[in-house]
C-alpha cells in the first residue's frame, strides 16, 4: 500500500473502496468487462432469407469462453435450425421495452419484420416433440427480441412447433420478448430459479408451461392476447385447445399482473410426474377463457390467489374455476371478481379446501336454469364476506361436502343456499336484502 492509500485507508477505510477500479502503481490489472459482440461479425446477414442459425451460433460459443452478450442488433434474422445460448450469455434485440405488434394481417398495419429485431422461425414444422428454437442455460438470457413463425396459417387449425424458449439451468431469464405466434411458447421446466418478465403475444397451444422447478421461479407481467390473428377457424381452435398457463411441479411459484384472453384454459395447475404446484398468484386475470382456473390438483401447501379477474361467457359450459375430483390440496381466492355471462362461478370436487374471501360474484345462470353460483360436490369451502351481486341461487352443497363455512356475506334478494351435505356446515352473519 502506497503512502497516499494508508493515508486514506488511516483518515476512512471504507473508502479504500473507491480505490479498487483505478488501481494505484503495482497494483494487479483489473480484468476487462464482458465484450459485446455483434452477429453481423459472425456473418449474420438479417436480410429475412439467408439462413442465420450457423453465425448465430458461432456468435453465441465465442461469447460463451468467458461470458458477454451477442447483439442482433436491427434485422429480420432467418433460422431453418436452432439455437443453444451458453451459460452466462445474454442474446439480446434492440427492444427495451416489449413490443406488441397487433393486426399484422391486416392492410396497413406493420408486419413484425419492418421494425426491431425479428428471429423468423421455420424448424420442426408439423411436429411438438423437437428441440426448442432457443435453450437458454444458466445465467443466459434473451432480451428485446420478436420471435415470429411466418409460415403459420391463420385460416385451419394450426401447424404445430415445438417450444419457441426452453429455460434450463440457474437462473435463465426472458426480458422484454414478444412471442408473437408460436405453437407452444415457454418450457420453463427443469430448470431453478427462471425470470420470465415483459412478455406479450399469441401462443395458439401453450403459453407458458413451469414443471419440476425446485427453487423459487418468478413470471411477471406476461400478456397473452389475440394481437396476431382473430381469423375464425385459427381462433375457433385456440378456444377449443388453448392453455395459456400450465403448472406442474413448483416451489414457491411467483406470478404477478398476468393476463390471457381466448383460451379453452386460463391457468392449469397439474399433478406431474414431479408433483404439484405451490405458490403466490396476485394480480392474475383470465378474459374470454372457457374456464379461467382449473385446479386438477394442488400441493398440500396451497395455491393462493389473490386480486383476480376472471371472465367466461364462451364454450360448452362456460365456468370461472374448476376443481377436478383429483384435487388434494388447499387453494384460496382472496378479493377475486368473477363476472361475464356464465353458466357457473365455480364447480368444486375433490377432498380439498378452497377458499373464497372478500370475492365478488356477478352474471352466473347466463340460461336462467338455476345454477348457483358455487356448486360444491365434495371437499371443504369457506366462503367469507363475498358479494353475490344477482338475486338467483348464490351456493349449492353436495352430500359429500365434509365441512363448509358460509359467513358474512352479502346477497341480493333472500339467501339461496342449498344444503344436502351430511358434514359440518356452518352459516353465520349473511346479509339478504
């Protein structure tokens, strides 16, 4: 240490700090950032023709000796193959925020190829069972990019692809992406501790699929909406076949301010070969789904949910949230609203509780047929301080409900509860008007 460096360190040592990046004589040279390289470097062409995979490629191992970022910079980048981004790598477009390109069939509106950085996908046409177009790995990450499929048809069902993502590793991450038509969207299985943040566009099968994830996975702020095509038959078959979010196996699962429109399922939270899902649902909705939430099975731990905005007025029995007969575990729905022309809020079985707390419920028994709202088969409920804002039947009670607390509600017109379940039922404290 230098005189002037034990003056310093004798005056304020944790000023000492400020003296590590401009080193003083003798001092071991600090090494050098991560480079930035450009694909255009690596023979990338992004003339929307040439086969850009092999530069990509190349472009992606050179920064993966010691880690960096690949910029793709401004282009319609082609790709008959696929890519694997290494560990500690970022792939990244021009975008800074996510972009959203909406009608692109229709006449004058931009194509996502006239602006920003467009990867044009064709590999695995006609099959779901190849390799992703993009692995990410741990540490890496794509940012600021459109990820197109410009031979998908929009007037039959469509052609399936494999996923356009898969998230492996620690701590892969997609950052202001717009999965603008892909069959299926993001695999962020096996993998711990993902980051999927500013993510919009049309995935026609699968949104986003999260499965043997033991560590904590977060998804903020992911739009799916019909911004690439509304044409009939395509949409028609979205509604038919289309889950938007899928849940398997997850440890303390994160999700804020999500949104789906125009699937045959909002949010799907399944029994894998892994196991089950747990985690914190806040700010979620679902808009046009034919259920918004289906629960086949939770996690003893619970799913909670809360700030929900749910709506269903399509399908062959159009219902907010289904509980499946295979369901264990607990899931609780906390200031939820729930409206839309349906048949039913919610149709409950298995041997779980679900919970409904300071919920509002509007518009079930779209057909006049005298469907509560809530039809519980088995299981155990809590319904508290809920708002049923239609003078028709607000709950039904099957035989085989173990347990039920029906407290502090508010009903329009006399309370309608039906009640043929043979356990312990508990009303209390319900305001009729």
């Amino acid at each position: 240490m230098n005189t002037l460096a034990r003056q310093v360190f004798r005056i304020c040592p944790g000023l000492m700090l400020l003296l590590v990046a401009p080193p003083w004589p003798g001092a071991p040279a600090v090494a050098a950032g991560p480079e930035v390289l450009s694909v255009r470097d690596f023979g990338a062409k992004g003339d929307g023709r040439t086969d850009d995979t092999a530069a990509f490629q190349k472009a992606l191992d050179a920064a993966g000796q010691g880690g960096g970022t690949v910029s793709a910079g401004r282009g319609s980048f082609f790709f008959a193959g696929h890519l694997k981004v290494p560990s500690g790598v970022t792939l990244e477009g021009i975008w800074k925020s996510v972009p959203a390109h909406t009608g692109i069939r229709d006449r004058g509106q931009p194509k996502p190829t006239d602006d920003g950085t467009t990867f044009l996908i064709t590999e695995g046409a006609g099959k779901e069972d190849g390799p992703a177009f993009l692995t990410l790995n741990t540490n890496s990450t794509l940012k600021g990019v459109v990820l197109y499929y410009p031979n998908q048809k929009t007037d039959d069902a469509p052609t399936p692809y494999p996923y356009a993502i898969a998230m492996r590793g620690n701590n892969p991450a997609v950052l202001q992406v717009e999965l603008l038509n892909p069959y299926n969207g993001i695999d962020a299985t096996h993998n711990n501790r993902h980051l999927i943040r500013d993510v919009s566009g049309q995935p026609l099968r699968r949104g986003v699929i999260v499965n043997a994830i033991y560590d904590i996975g977060r998804i903020e702020n992911v739009h799916f909406n019909p911004w690439w095509s509304m044409q009939p038959k395509l949409f028609h078959w979205q509604m038919e076949n289309g889950e938007a979010f899928l849940f398997g196996r997850t440890d303390w699962q994160y999700v804020f301010n999500t949104f789906c429109f125009g699937y045959r399922v909002g949010y799907r939270f399944l029994q894998t070969r892994e196991g089950l899902c747990n985690g914190n649902f806040l700010g979620i909705g679902a808009d046009d789904c034919y259920a918004a939430v289906v629960v086949d099975a939770s996690s003893p731990i619970g799913i909670l949910i809360t700030n929900g905005e749910f709506v269903s007025f399509h399908g062959p029995d159009p219902t907010m949230v289904v509980v499946a007969a295979t369901n264990r575990g607990p899931v609780r729905f906390v200031n939820c609203a729930f409206w839309g022309p349906c048949h039913q809020i919610a149709r409950i079985a298995g041997r779980g509780t679900i919970g409904f707390g300071d919920c509002t419920f509007m518009q079930w028994d779209s057909k006049r047929e005298g469907r509560p709202a809530l039809r519980v088969e088995s299981g155990s409920v809590l319904v508290r301080g809920c708002e049923f804002q239609e003078n028709k039947p607000q709950i039904e009670l099957g035989e085989h409900v173990r347990r039920a607390v029906i407290s502090d509600n508010l009903f329009q017109g006399p309370a309608r509860i039906a009640n043929r379940s043979k356990g312990a039922v508990k009303l209390a404290n319900n305001a009729e008007e």
